[in-house]
C-alpha cells in the first residue's frame, strides 16, 4: 500500500511538472539527441542500472500509465520510472480494424528502426501492431504509436516531456546492445479484483491469456519469450519441433514444465477472484465514451480548460483529442460514474 502511494504521488508530480510551458524546458531542434536527464541517470545508478542496460515497457489502459522497467545488476528488472498518460483512445479491448480507434493491447517488441525522431508528435515509436498473430487474425491498422502531446487515435500520448524522456531511454538502451525492447499492453493491471472485475467482458479470454505473460513477469522480473499458436498467445514454452510456425495452428506439443512459482500465483489469483466475486466486493467496470486520461491530467483540463493543457503538454499545441469523452470517464476510487453504458 505505502508502495502505491509512493507511485501515484510520483506521476501526479511528474503531471504537475508539465504544467509549464514544455518549450522553455524542451529542444526542440535537437529533440532525438537529447541526453537523458541527470536526475533520472542518478535514480538508475541507485538502482544497480547502467545507461545502456536493456528496457522494458509495460502500458495500462485503465489506469492511463506506462512503466519503465530496466533491467539491474541482478540480471533481473526493476522499475525505473511510471509515467502518467495523458490520452488513449477507443475502449478496454484489442484493437481489430483499421479505423477502430482502439489502443492495441498485446505483447509487442520495437526495434532501433521504429523509433521516430520526426514525429509530428515530437518524437514517438511504432509498436509493431499487428504483430504476427493480429496478422494471422486479419486485424488491421498501422502507425499505432508511443508520441508525444495529449492527442490520440489509437494511440499512446505521453505529452511531449513525457515521451522525450523515454525515447532517450530506450534510443540509449538499442545504442548499448539491446536488439529490441519489448512493450507489453494491458488493459488494466492484472489483478484478482480487476479480473473480477471484467469476468462478463467478451475479452476476458484474451485478457486470460495476457495474464499469463503478466504473470511471469510479476514473478520471474525477466523478459517472457513470446510464442503464437492455437490463434493466442503462448509465453516461455518449449514446443517438440521448435517454435510454432502458424499462429493459427494448434499448439504443438509443451516439452517443459511451467515454472511452479508462476502456477502458484496464477492459482492463488484466480481463488482470489472467485473469492471477490462470492463476496460481492467487486466494484462496477468503466466504460469509455472514448478512451481515458491519466486522473493528474483530466484535474488540469477540467480546471484549466483543453487549449491550456494543449499548450502545457505539446511544444506545438496539438489539441487534446476529444476531451468531453476524457472528463466523461472515471479512473478514480470513489469517482462519480459516468452516464453512458457498461463495456
């Protein structure tokens, strides 16, 4: 709990420090070559963390944040920094079609060539949606994007002084070695509660399969190996004949065993859940009007209004997208609901 405190003041911080004019503290000139601040080299270099130590990235919807984990002195990784989102679009769920507006959700792996120094957006990443199994599956799109600003059409905005810093991150964890990092795409943080939560969503057999790869990483802080089969995904498994060649074939045969740790907390998790939904515990899910917005950010645009937190959030003023449907939305315990639908 103190743990968690500690994280939501932190991003709310890091909200209210993108209150300024983001052009008196940005490059813009030389904005993909900037370094990565002193102040966040020191935090890596408390944490056992070298500049060029690989990366990974975790993004959740429901919560409108993205972490940065870098991996440590132990071989294993830890978490360097949680950044507040300022927008994503769409609702809870993959995205399917090109023109959806959803956020993809999915396990992806960027690579020194999908970075973009000349984003319209002030710097950004592809994430590689459709991997191959949304290809196997027919789901279409492209350009789907980690940028800047507080815009989104499918897309991840983590305001300019947002994606700035992470863009140095990674661009410097490629430059040490690292071939790709992986960015893992949630809905909500795979907890017993939030699976409880959303038992009666058409996704909740996807989001099953997600949490497996969360899961092993929440237990193991190493990287899970990613696998397509059987039309879903598979995560640190060994086949008999090598790795499956057709996402949509059947699985073929698991020549290891699981680890047990991640069994046990897959099976705890999933008692806890029964027990929350028996109990009546379980809060009402969100719905979207259309995407959400980190609670830091939406307290500025209701104060301040949309044009403000254009100007405090991109060094170009690129308008928030649709901010009715980013104050119509909920994200906070004890929050009024919104009016529209229930996923």
């Amino acid at each position: 709990m103190l743990r968690a405190c500690f994280r939501i003041l932190a991003v709310i911080a890091f909200a209210m420090a993108a209150s300024g004019c983001v052009s008196s503290v940005l490059d813009v000139e030389n904005r993909a070559s900037q370094p990565i601040s002193a102040k966040l080299v020191g935090e890596m270099s408390r944490k056992g963390m070298a500049v060029s130590d690989p990366i990974l990235i975790r993004i959740f919807k429901q919560e409108s944040e993205l972490e940065v984990w870098k991996r440590d002195r132990t071989g294993r990784y830890a978490l360097l920094k949680t950044y507040p989102m300022c927008r994503w679009s769409g609702k809870l769920g993959p995205k399917q079609r090109d023109g959806d507006r959803q956020a993809p959700e999915g396990f992806y792996h960027v690579s020194a060539g999908m970075l973009n120094p000349q984003s319209q957006y002030y710097l950004s990443f592809n994430l590689g949606y459709p991997n191959r199994l949304e290809n196997a599956l027919g789901y279409t799109g492209e350009a789907l994007m980690v940028h800047g600003a507080c815009s989104s059409s499918g897309c991840f905005a983590l305001t300019d002084q947002g994606v700035a810093e992470i863009y140095a991150v990674a661009r410097e964890a490629l430059r040490g070695g690292q071939t790709s990092f992986q960015v893992q795409a949630f809905p909500f943080r795979m907890t017993p509660d939030n699976m409880a939560k959303y038992r009666d969503d058409p996704n909740f057999g996807f989001w099953t399969d997600l949490k497996r790869g969360y899961d092993i990483f929440e237990v193991t802080r190493r990287q899970p190996k990613v696998s397509y089969c059987d039309g879903r995904y598979m995560f640190n498994a060994e086949f008999e004949g090598g790795e499956p060649r057709d996402p949509l074939a059947s699985c073929p045969a698991r020549i290891d065993l699981e680890d047990p740790a991640v069994v046990a907390k897959r099976e705890a998790d999933l008692l806890a859940m029964n027990a929350a939904i028996a109990n009546e515990t379980v809060p009402s899910a969100h719905g979207y009007a259309d995407g959400g917005m980190h609670p830091s950010f939406r307290k500025l645009l209701k104060g301040r209004g949309a044009e403000a937190l254009a100007k405090m959030t991109s060094t170009t003023a690129v308008p928030v997208s649709r901010p009715e449907a980013a104050l119509a939305d909920p994200h906070e315990v004890g929050e009024p609901a919104a009016s529209h639908n229930r996923l």
